[in-house]
C-alpha cells in the first residue's frame, strides 16, 4: 500500500499540473490578500473569508502554504502546531478550475512535512457535514473521522479528522 500522503500524479483534466510549473512555498501577506480577493474561486458561494486569519501566516509561516503556478494560487493550505504537538489544518481550498488532480494531497504532503520538522506527531483537521470534497480528500488520506457534537458551540456538530504522522516523510500505509 502506498502512502496515502505521498502527491499523487497529476490527472488530465483542464487543470491539470504539470509539476516543473507549480510550487508549494510559504504563504506572505501578498498571498493572503489575493487568496481573499479571489475567495470565490476557491470557495463558491460559502463565505469562509472570517476563517482567514492574517495571524497564522504571521506566527505559523511554515505551516501556511501556497500552491503557485504561472497562472497564480491554485490551492493553499493555513495550519499550525499546537504545543501538544498536533498539526492542526485550520483551511484548505483548491481553486475551482484546479480541482481534481491531486493538489489538495500534495498541500497536506507538504504540510505534513514542514509539521514533522517541528516535532508534530498527529495531524488533525474538522470540517462541517456538508463539506463532501473535504471530507473526500481527509478520507483518502487515511485520516479516522468522528462526529463531535457542539465542536463548534451549541448546536454546531463537526466531524473531526485525525491521523498519526510517523516520524519520516516516507511512505505511510
């Protein structure tokens, strides 16, 4: 079995990378803003924007990623390390014309390593019921699911993600 982190290769499809021409880097101030002056894209008609917060790229810039093409973010993923050693996915869109072709695993695979260089061991993430492609892609990745009720406050139930991240970058199964 191969690891379910591991950047998939990309599928054909009108979005899809060619690998020489993309780049996961650290996300700046730059990106933050145009992450949000394009929220649409990446979002649809759900207003995340209140999620954006400028705070993780200021105190967790290892941990906030960018997918950057020649045509400019195609995805990003904003995380953290908790003192518990969790790292924690706090947001992860792909834009709408770069779905499907394995990005969103290759922002994780990213993430995953730059939380391991600071002692992570357990990755985590929660998302709403309704959301099918993250809970997709969490799935996908191995992560184990469970329904939290009032996760979010009263009345808010989230399902909550969480795998294990081994010491090494290499193959998980």
């Amino acid at each position: 079995m191969t690891d379910s982190l591991t950047p998939a290769s990309p599928a054909s499809n009108s979005g899809a990378l060619d690998p020489g021409s993309l780049s996961i880097v650290t996300a700046t101030m730059t990106h933050f803003r145009q992450v949000l002056a394009e929220h649409p894209r990446y979002w649809g008609d759900h207003d995340m924007r209140a999620l954006h917060i400028a705070a993780l790229l200021h105190e967790f810039p290892t941990t906030s990623l960018v997918a950057l093409a020649d045509d400019g973010i195609r995805g990003y993923l904003f995380g953290f390390v908790t003192p518990e050693r969790v790292a924690y996915a706090h947001l992860i869109a792909i834009r709408d014309d770069a779905r499907g072709n394995g990005l969103g695993r290759r922002l994780y695979h990213a993430f995953a390593d730059a939380a391991r260089e600071q002692g992570a061991l357990t990755l985590k993430a929660i998302t709403t019921f309704d959301n099918k492609p993250s809970i997709a892609l969490h799935s996908s990745l191995g992560f184990n699911s469970r329904k939290v009720e009032g996760y979010s406050g009263p009345g808010h139930d989230r399902i909550v993600f969480t795998r294990d991240l081994p010491a090494t970058s290499t193959p998980l199964t």
